[in-house]
C-alpha cells in the first residue's frame, strides 16, 4: 500500500537477473468497489498477486485473504492504522515502512506483530559498497541513481544561524507562538472534541507554515487562492480568535494567546527576514555554478519567493539555471531531480512529520535556515534526534525484522562522517562538506583534510598499486576564494631516508614541539631544532583526533560505540520529557556529581557520559527510562572502558611526543581490546627542522603540505620560475 502512484510503473521494471518480476508475480488493478484485475498477462503465471493499493479503504472487503501486507508510512494516518490493524491482525507478515523517524504508527505496528524497515546513511553506505552494486552499475536506476544514494549516504544537515548571539523579531514571536500552542496542546483541561483536535491540528499547520516563510504574508496570500481547504494568512488571527470564542471559559485563555502570538508573528514576518539571507546565497550559487535547491512549505511558498527573487536587483539574470525552487511535498514524492545538486536548503525548520530529510536527505549537503538561536536550537534538536531515530530503526531492521522475514538487511558501513549535524554562522554561501569526497567518487583527495577510514578502504577497493599520497589536490579555499596557487615556505627536515623538504604556507597550522612544550602554531614561526609531526604527508590534523579514528578501527571497539550511541540516544529523549536537570538531580540518590548542569552535558551530547558507571542506573530510574535501566550495567561498563581507552590514547601520546620516556612500539595500551602502540604510529611521524628558507614561493596548491626530496624540490622550483 502506498500512496505514490509511480511505483505501479516500477514494479514491471524490477528484475533478477535477465528475468522480469512481474511475468512470475504480476500487479493488480483494485477498484473502489474492491474488484481485482490482473494488469498485463504474465508469461510465467506462478499463482501469486502484487496488489498495490493507494489507501486502506481499499482492503476493507478481502484483508483476511492476504499472506502478507507492506504498507508505506505515507499511505494513512495513525488512527486508519490502528483500526485496520485490528481488523487485519491475522495477517502475516505485515511490513512498515517509514521515513519518519518520529512515525507515531510505529508502536502500533510493533504491538500487532508486524516489522519495520529503515534505513538510514550508514546503511546506504554498506549497500553501495557492496560488490553487486558495483558490478551493476550501467544496468540503469529504478528509484534512484546511485550518485543520489552516495550522496545521501555521506550527508551532512547544516544549521544555519544569523551569528553568534544575534537575535530577532521574528525569532521571538516564533518562540513565543511556539510556548503559546505546547500550552494549548498540553492542557489537562481541553476538551477531547474533534473540533478540538482539528483546531490543534490547524494551528501547528499554521506555524510550521510560517516557519518556512521566506517572503511577506502579504506576497504569501497574493498566490495561496481561494477555497475551502486553502489556509490563507490575513485569515488566520480571525480564525483563532473565533475558535476562542467557542470555546468553554477553561479554553478561551489558551486560544486568545494563540491568536495574539499569531498576530505577532505575522507582523514580524513582514520584514521578510528569510529573503535577506535567501538572495545573497542565490546570487552565491549562481556566481559558482553550483546547482542547489531552495525549499519551501508549498506551492504559494514557492510561487511567491521565485517573485521575490526575480524582483531583486542583488539576483544574476538566469539565476533559475542554478538554483531550482520546490516545495517540500514535491521534494518528499521524488519530483525533483535531486542528482548533481550541492545543497538542499530549507526555509526553515520542517514539520515533524518531514523530520526524515534531516535524516536522509538526497544531496551531500541539507541546510535549515533559522531566524535566531530559539529557533536555531529548535533545528539542532530536530536534526540531531532525527539521525539518531533513523539509525534505531535501521538496527531494528538489521537485528529483527531481517530474521523474521528471512532476507538480507546491509550492514552499516563505519566511517561515516564525524559531523553529521553541525552549526553554521551566515548561511549567503554554499557550504563545503567536512568529509573530501563522496562515496566511489573519483575526485582529488585533498592532502590537507584527510580522512584515513575513507583513505583505507579506496586504497583496498582500488589497489595499493593507488598512491594517494600524490593525487593533487586543485584548488585551495582561503577567505571565500579558491586558490590553485599558494605561497609557500621552504622547510628543510630531517627523515628516515635523510633530509626532506616540506612546502607549506606561512599560515598553515603544524604540530610542533620545542624543548618539553608540544603546540599547534603556524608554520612561519617554526626555528631550527623544532620538531614537528605530520599525518600522512599533512602539515595539519588533530593527532589525537586520528589516534581515536584509528583505534575505533577495531572490532573490538564495535560494542563499545554501540552501547555509547544507544546512551546517547537514551539521554536526549530526555529533553522532550518536561523533566529539568535539577529534578533529575534530586532523583539521582547517592550520585556524587555536585551540579544539575552536568546531566545537561549528557542529554546534550557533549561528553561521553558519566564517569560513575552507577549514575547510568540512578539517571534511568530518575527518568523513568526502563529501557535504559535494563542495560545499564553494559552501558556503564562501555562509558567507563571508553573513557580509559580515550585517556591512554591521549596520554601515551603526550608522553611519546614530548619524549618524557622512551617508547615501546608493542606496548599495550589496552589489554581487553588488545590494542598496542605499533597500531597507532602508522599515521605519525616525527621531523626535526634543519633550516627554513623564508623566500616566498608561488608553488601550485596540491604540493603545499608535501614532503619532496631535496632534488625533487630545486627541480620543481626551478621550473615555476622559468613558467
């Protein structure tokens, strides 16, 4: 059951091999009525029927003569579920699927038998890894392209705020709107009418469409139309106040605050503060030549921002060549070719319901654009809890669901990107990815920003005869432009093979330690007997950054990342819960932490967990959280076993950079996991600075943080000046 009428027509494109699934198993045609009709004549009638249906209405008559059932999570609401499963709970097996990470039917599903399937990034990674997808590659795609699946599977959800502290009008009438209908929706008192409900209904409607405003309400209403089911925005304070005075003398309070912050917001969305930072991007975009997407709520959103565009005098003529806008429900139904875009940019924060994209979006970059920081942290939580529920259900899906059905789930893909949600000031620019490169892209590996997971397994897939090291990174981006030439200085250091040349630039940050002091600095400032550290071949990079992604490298390591996520996620429904951190506190009998603050450290993500593992116990019974609480022995062993492992790391390189005592290679940093220093001193290697020569050179920007011979050096710099 699904409500996309496209996918009748793709059903007959699906094949095993030379042979067409629809020949063995054909579709049905069901009409109003229920009467079933075979479409097509199969050359191979096996006896078996695909019914695909658009709505639950249509099974009412014949659901108890199913073998299975697949309904899509799009195709009805949750009480049509809960009343179809009541009807259809013989059937076996019954088959969700969702792309909402806060699907309330997903409950319902689980406590009638059925299964749910997900997915989320690190699945679609596993699953273009796998030899089948490669060897397929020119057989043509179904449903969707495999650059679009790389490039969701290495996604990244970008929030965007105005800058650090700045606030505005729009935010704070947002925010208070947002106060005014969690107290209206929470209300011990309110009635449990349908008018009621429907009046809940409409006014989150309401708010989420004007969250994703980019223009006036004015210029809104001016393409919304007229009729029955078209909400337009000079009619929504009337609205409110009507329902307010129909309601009893307990409601009318709620609803007349409701109407008022409605009435705020609306003034202050007439500043169109959206468009500000909306035209300076488009511009951005176009001057690229990137192709991006602007999304809106829908159809008038988007009817009235194109307007708005072309009126500026700050838009490039033949902007729409580079920027395409949509609407949400065009982009959620697969209506717009999302192959080749750099970025997905919304309006504002989505509804709940389209919390999905933040999760999975279908481009290597999805931005939210916010007003100010209510709304910015409104979007971080959404995206963050978004990813998170994703990839519960996937493991769901892996660990369950796959068994029950007999059938393969792909397993995770490690490595995914270690900034998955992050926070951007500005936002009149298109973003770069922090990761160097999508999944089977063929691209230049930038030696500056490397990522050694993602380096290994090219170097496997490809061949060791690859050498990385020396693929040239183009171009370089300072100060907003991108550079294929860069100044450089000339370093003379000392190396197992004799001395090297390292060209770098002045700014370039190195890791350096002079006498016992160990410092990250700037290249210019390093003298003769420095010593500096390199990873691989780079001039820059966390070392212990790159020690932690190499020991997590490990299968033994598998458990402990995985009892750790499961905390984390465990700790953020927490912030949803109404509970504060100085309730939790109290409840947290015997707990040495001093501070309420602390706990907000854990819901927030911002360290791994506590240092007692008693406290995962005390916070799970002080929240109520039986989930957690049954795994709060494993989950305590994981934080505490992580924190030691974390701090060996750290301190066994601080010993061995700041030769305070001679190194063991084959030492063992953690016995348990049977991890030894030789593991981690792969990507680490230590140079003494002979001499610098302070003469600037113009040297192309791949060789910039490379080590050269001597000979290989003279000869390139030679020929640059003759060039």
């Amino acid at each position: 059951m699904s409500p996309h009428l496209a996918s009748r027509t793709l059903y007959d494109q699906l094949f095993f091999k030379d042979q067409r699934l629809a020949d063995y198993v054909p579709r049905t045609s069901v009409s109003v009525d229920g009467l079933v009709r075979v479409v097509g004549t199969p050359r191979r009638n096996s006896g078996g029927r695909l019914h695909l249906v658009s709505g639950l209405a249509r099974l009412s008559s014949w659901s108890d003569q199913l073998s299975g059932l697949v309904i899509d999570g799009a195709a009805a609401s949750t009480d049509d579920l809960r009343r179809k499963l009541a009807q259809a709970s013989d059937v076996s097996p019954l088959v969700y699927l969702t792309a909402d990470p806060g699907d309330l039917a997903l409950s319902l599903v689980r406590e009638a038998g059925g299964v749910v399937w997900g997915w989320d990034s690190s699945s679609l990674a596993g699953g273009l890894a796998c030899p089948a997808v490669t060897e397929g590659l020119n057989a043509g795609s179904v449903i969707a392209g495999v650059p679009v699946l790389a490039a969701a599977a290495r996604s990244e959800t970008i929030v965007l705020t105005p800058g650090a502290g700045e606030s505005s009008s729009l935010d704070i009438a947002l925010g208070e709107l947002r106060e005014r209908l969690v107290r209206l929706t929470s209300s011990p008192i309110a009635p449990q009418t349908p008018t009621h409900h429907h009046g809940l209904r409409w006014a989150w409607g309401v708010f989420n469409m004007i969250s994703m405003l980019p223009t006036s309400p004015v210029s809104y209403d001016r393409h919304a139309g007229r009729g029955p089911y078209i909400t337009r925005l000079c009619e929504v304070v009337p609205i409110a106040r009507s329902l307010a005075r129909s309601s009893g003398n307990e409601m009318r309070a709620h609803w007349s605050g409701v109407s008022d912050a409605l009435a705020d917001a609306l003034m202050a969305a007439e500043g169109e503060e959206r468009m500000g930072y909306l035209i300076p991007w488009v511009a951005t975009s176009a001057a690229e030549r990137q192709r991006t997407l602007l999304v809106v709520r829908n159809s008038a959103s988007r009817a009235s921002a194109v307007d708005a565009l072309n009126e500026s005098t700050h838009t490039p003529p033949g902007w729409e060549k580079w920027v395409t806008v949509g609407s949400l429900a065009d982009l959620v139904a697969g209506r717009i070719v999302t192959e080749g875009l750099s970025e997905i940019r919304l309006s504002g924060p989505p509804p709940r319901g389209r919390s999905g994209l933040l999760g999975l979006p279908p481009a290597p970059i999805l931005s939210v654009l916010t007003t100010g920081p209510l709304e910015c942290r409104r979007a971080l939580r959404q995206a963050v809890s978004a990813r998170s529920a994703l990839h519960t259900i996937r493991e769901e899906t892996i660990a369950r669901s796959a068994s029950r059905l007999s059938v393969h789930a792909t397993p995770a893909l490690k490595g995914q990107p270690p900034n998955a949600v992050r926070l951007l000031s500005g936002g009149t620019s298109v973003p770069r990815p922090s990761w160097t490169a999508l999944l089977k892209s063929d691209g230049p590996w930038d030696p500056l920003d490397v990522d050694l997971p993602d380096l290994l397994r090219r170097v496997v897939a490809e061949g060791r005869e690859v050498d990385e090291t020396r693929a040239p990174a183009p171009a370089r981006v300072e100060g907003g432009a991108a550079l294929t030439q860069v100044t450089v200085l000339t370093v003379e250091v000392a190396s197992e093979g004799g001395g090297m040349v390292l060209l770098v630039a002045p700014n370039d940050v190195v890791t350096r330690r002079r006498g016992v002091e160990l410092q990250k600095v700037a290249a210019k400032s390093l003298v003769k007997d420095d010593v500096i550290y390199l990873v691989d071949h780079a001039a820059r990079g966390d070392l212990l950054g790159v020690v932690i992604r190499k020991l997590s490298e490990s299968p033994a390591y598998a458990p402990l990342e995985g009892l750790v996520s499961f905390w984390h996620g465990r700790a953020r429904l927490v912030a949803d819960s109404g509970m504060t951190y100085g309730e939790i506190h109290h409840r947290m009998h015997g707990t040495s932490i001093s501070s309420a603050q602390t706990i907000g450290t854990w819901v927030r993500g911002q360290v791994n967990g506590p240092h007692d593992p008693e406290d995962v116990r005390r916070f799970a019974r002080a929240v109520h959280d039986q989930v957690l609480l049954a795994q709060a022995e494993r989950v305590g062993w994981a934080l505490k076993t992580l924190q030691i492992v974390h701090r060996k790391a750290g301190r066994w390189l601080s010993t061995q950079i700041a030769s305070a005592r001679p190194h063991r290679d084959d030492a063992l940093i953690d016995a348990n996991l049977d991890l030894r220093v030789s593991d981690l001193l792969e990507s680490v290697t230590a140079h003494s600075v002979r001499g610098i020569d302070r003469t600037p050179h113009s040297v192309p920007a791949h060789m910039a943080g490379h080590l050269f011979t001597p000979d290989e050096s003279e000869l390139a710099l030679n020929q640059l000046r003759l060039t």
